[in-house]
C-alpha cells in the first residue's frame, strides 16, 4: 500500500467523523502492525481540521541551509586558525552545515589549522 493510499484512507476515516485514535486502530486492524501509527494519523486529522484537504504532504522542518562555499573558502584561507562554530556565526548556518561544507571541500584541522587533507 504507497503512502498516497493511505492518506486518502485518513481522509476517508476523518470525513465519517472517527478520531484519530479510532482510525488508527481501524487501519492497523485491516493492514496490520506497523502500517500507521497513531501519531501520523493525529498530524493528517489536525491538517484535514484546519481546512487542508490536500493529500500531498508538504515539507516539515527546518529548511535548508543555503551557504557560499566561495564565501567559506575565502573566510578559511584568510585565518586558517577559524573555529567552526565561529564561522557559522558569521555565516549564519549551523556548526553542522559548515563542517559539512569543510569535508566536502577536502578540508581537515592539523595543528589547529584548516588545511587541505592533501596538504596534510
């Protein structure tokens, strides 16, 4: 059963009126354990309340951070000796985006210096 049948399947449960824990268990009941949990079901019934009847489901979360890694390299070249957490601040992304971003570049600390794996 796709994700998509099962959401016309909460709708269906919330138009006759069950709450969401009834149809959870009406679900698990038909497809087995594991098919839906209660909690999903209780987020589609709180969408469906507030007037979105639309099936899709939209992106949750944080949204991706979007980071110059041109801005980053130069940021690194021009103090070697800069702390991650320091350069997220500047940047305004997280400590986990720019080390992500530092990896990816090839970039390793040595000695307290960013320098380039190679390099190392």
């Amino acid at each position: 059963m796709s994700l998509k049948d099962l959401r016309i399947l909460f709708l269906y449960e919330f138009k006759l009126g069950h709450s969401a824990a009834t149809a959870s268990r009406n679900l698990v009941s038909v497809f087995g354990e594991g098919s839906v949990s209660e909690r999903t079901v209780r987020w589609w019934f709180e969408k469906f309340r507030s007037g979105d009847l639309s099936l899709k489901n939209e992106p949750r979360g944080r949204p991706r951070s979007v980071l110059n890694e041109d801005e980053l390299r130069a940021m690194v070249e021009a103090n070697p000796k800069s702390a991650i957490r320091g350069l997220a601040a500047d940047l305004g992304v997280s400590a986990t985006t720019i080390s992500r971003h530092l990896a990816a570049m090839g970039k390793v600390k040595k000695l307290d210096k960013w320098v380039t794996a190679a390099d190392g």
